[in-house]
C-alpha cells in the first residue's frame, strides 16, 4: 500500500541538518580566505593567493573521478570520504607552515570541496523524487545559508577574543563541524528505486559514462545556461564590493550591510519561496529562467546607480537594499529549480557523473569570474553590470528552448509517494531515466527524438510536459 503524498523520506532531516552544519564551518573561514590561511600557515598573502588559485582550479579535475565514485559505491559512502578529506585538511592547516606541505593540504581540500556538491545532489536524487526533490534542496539552501552566516559571526567573535590564534581555533572548528555533519548523516534512509531492466548493463560500463553526457545535448544545453547563471552568483561577493568602492565611492560598511542581508534573506525565506514556487506549478526550467530574470533587473539597477550616482548615503543605501531584494528573490527562484533540473535530468545508472559535468560550470565560473570582472571594470563601471545582463537572457532564453528536449518529469515534477519502509514510488506515466541512459548508449540519435508518452516504454524522454 502506497502512503498518501505528503510523507516525508525517513531520515530527511539530516539533509538540511548536516548542510547547517556544514555550512557553519565553512562559513568560519570563506569570508576571511586569505587572511585565515596567512594566519594559520604563516605564509605571505601573496603565495597563498597563488597556491589557492592553482589548486583551486587543479581541484576541479577531481570531478569525473567524484562522479564515477558516486555511480559505482553511492553518494552517502563517497560523502562520508569527503568530509573525512576535509577533517583532515582542516586540522592539518595549521602545521602547514611550508609552501610544499601547504600546497599539498590544500590541493587535496580543494578537490574535496569542489566534488562536495556533485555528491550532495546526487545524494538529494537517490533520496527523494518528483516534488520531494526540490523541497529538499530548498530547505537544504536555506539551512546552509543560515549556517555561513552563523559560522561567519562565530569566527569573527573567536577571533576578536583570542586574536591571531583564534584563526588556528576556527580551522580545527571547521574540521570539527566537518565531523559533525557526517555523523548526523547516518540516520538518513535510501529510498528503494526500483531500476529498469536496461540500468544495470549502463551501470557496470563504468567507461560509457561521460561519453552519455557528450552525447546528450539537452543536458550540455542547461550545463551551459547553468555556467552563464553562475557568474551572477559570484557577483555579489566579487564584483559588488569593487564597484561599490571603485564606482559609487559609497561607505564600505554597505557591502558588508549586502553580504548580511543576503544571507538573512536567503536562511529566512528560502523555504517559503520554493514552496510558493512549487505550490504555483511551475516547471522548473521557466522558474530557472524567472530566476535570470530578476538577476538581470538586478543588474540594470546597478547600471542605473553607476549612472546617476547618488550624492547621499542614505539615498545609495536604500536603494542598493532594494537591488540586494531583488536579487536574492531570483537567487532563491534559480537555484532550487536549476539544481533539481540537472538532477532529474541526468539518468540514473550515471546520475553522478552527469551532476560532475554540471558541477564544472559553477567551478568554471568562480574561476573566471575574478579576471572578467576586474577587466571589464577597467573600461567602465557599468561594463560588467551589462554582460551580466546578458549572460542571465541567454540563459534564460536556453532554458526555455531546450525545455521540449528534456525529460517531462524533470520539467515539471510529479508528486512523490513513500511507501511504507521507505520505498519510493510515482504515478507511473513516464519512462525511467534508467531506461533512457540504456537507449542513449545504443543510439543517441533516436533518444533525442519526440514520441508519445507511454508508461514504461523507453524514448519517452523528449515528450513536451
């Protein structure tokens, strides 16, 4: 007998627990980076900015490896490896004092730290489906949010009470929080998803993995839009400060004010904005793209103030509170529906390395973000504010072209049942992901064909919602 709708997965609120958690370790030392790792190693800032940016993007080639781990032993056990690498990073910082043994320590944190995601939304796909999918990563946002702004306030306090060696504290409270979060992590329960009869050959050919994420265009389509979208996200943490001191010559007190606010609004209404967007029925793809466009409107208000330039503080004040709304409003709309949308998108057999493929696009952009705002700044102050315009249209316009080439149920979500022992089950009116990942591999051509919608048959992927 299947339990009415409204269950809850058992074990789901370690989700949103341990993202807490960890969150709140990682918000000990993010908004610090340079001068915690001075602090900790003793090296100049020049060097660790340099060591961060080569093993920084060194770690993003940990991310196929991650994805193929997740497909072959399961997110929760690759999970449990990262948070034990991060533990130890964390703890060995501190007796880091050379520039080998630093480089070293940090090159295995940041593969961990960029292959964290990837593991935590393909964890999220094999706990939940259909609407359970993005409840649980709103929730799972909002709480992690609240969690870097607690760990940001509890790293300025220890370090105001304990001074230079309060950065040492915040490192082994960071690999602690680590510790925490994998041991909350337990009590969660697998679903039990049944797999068609073409998902387990695709899952034992470890090698055909990425080339299925080659192949499927849709899914490049949204990786790519999802790459144009994520350079909006590094704006408010690189981009606002320089044009607020550089171009608005406003009180720097206003960028922290930003920063707080963002946060506030992220961990307090994270929850019921993606309940009021999944209460609305919107598909996914459309709330991604609603998402870019509050970006964009975000962004030609800042072209606007770089324009005008307001003469009083509190003038520039009220209104930068009011771009910081309205963007964060479409911060909250995208990123449940992106994130959800590549997770439903991506077959079941190889979930984990299409989610690694998609990951790379927020690495990319946070490793590119840096240069092409700086240069772009250098010609004029509302340059970058324009290209950011125009990364969230073509993103969005994306998003909505692809829309009839993806799979229905990752569209538009169906509502999700818990049977009784945990056991996920769905109004069964669309094929399986697993399926179509077996189709793909066979002919990659006619998996990107429209067809009619026909229960547990497979090329039903391509069907419009």
């Amino acid at each position: 007998m299947v339990a009415g709708t409204n269950e809850r997965i058992p074990g789901e609120w370690t989700l949103p627990v341990t993202a807490a958690v960890n969150g709140m370790g990682t918000g000990m030392y993010v908004p610090f980076t340079l001068v915690f790792f001075h602090a900790v190693t003793g090296l100049s800032f020049t060097v660790v900015g340099a060591v961060l940016t080569v093993t920084g993007l060194a770690g993003i080639a940990a991310l196929p490896l991650a994805g193929t781990a997740v497909d072959r032993y399961g997110a929760k056990r690759v999970q449990y490896a990262l948070y034990g690498v991060r533990v130890a990073g964390f703890a060995l910082y501190p007796f880091a004092h050379s520039l080998p043994a630093f480089a070293a320590v940090a090159l295995v944190t940041a593969a961990a730290d960029r292959a964290f995601p990837a593991a935590q939304q393909s964890l999220i796909g094999e706990v939940a489906s259909g609407a359970g999918q993005d409840r649980l990563q709103a929730s799972t946002r909002a709480l992690q949010n609240a969690g870097n702004g607690a760990g940001a306030l509890l790293a300025t306090l220890v370090i105001s009470l304990a001074g230079s060696a309060g950065y040492t504290y915040a490192a082994w409270g960071n690999a602690l929080s680590f510790a925490l979060a994998a041991l909350l992590l337990r009590p969660l329960r697998h679903a039990r998803q049944g797999r068609t009869a073409g998902a387990a050959p695709v899952a034992r050919r470890a090698s055909s993995g990425y080339r299925l994420v080659l192949a499927d265009r849709p899914f490049l389509v949204v990786t790519g839009a999802n790459f144009l979208n994520a350079l909006s996200y590094s704006a408010l943490s690189v981009l606002f400060p320089l044009f607020m001191v550089e171009c608005l010559h406003g009180p720097s007190m206003l960028t922290g004010a930003a920063f707080t606010l963002n946060t506030v609004l992220c961990a307090v209404a994270g929850v019921g904005v993606g309940a009021r967007v999944r209460g609305a029925g919107a598909r996914r793809t459309r709330a991604a793209a609603l998402g870019g466009g509050l970006f964009a409107t975000a962004f030609a208000a800042q072209i606007v103030l770089g324009t005008v330039r307001p003469g009083s503080d509190t003038v520039l004040g009220g209104a930068l509170v009011a771009v910081v709304v309205v963007y964060t409003l479409g911060e909250l709309i995208h990123s449940p529906a992106a994130q959800v949308l590549a997770v439903a998108a991506a077959p079941e057999a190889v979930r984990s390395r299409y989610l690694a493929a998609y990951q790379m696009s927020w690495s990319l952009a946070k490793a590119v973000a840096p240069s092409l705002f700086t240069a772009l700044l250098a010609l004029d102050g509302r340059a970058p504010w324009a290209v950011l315009i125009v990364t969230s249209a073509v993103a969005a316009a994306l998003l909505i072209r692809t829309e009839p080439r993806l799979p229905a149920e990752a569209v538009r979500p169906l509502p999700a049942t818990v049977a009784r022992g945990g056991t996920l089950a769905q109004t069964p009116v669309r094929a399986s992901t697993s399926a179509r990942a077996s189709t793909s591999a066979q002919s990659s051509a006619s998996a990107r064909t429209p067809a009619p919608v026909l229960a547990g048959t497979e090329g039903t992927r391509r069907t419009r919602p």
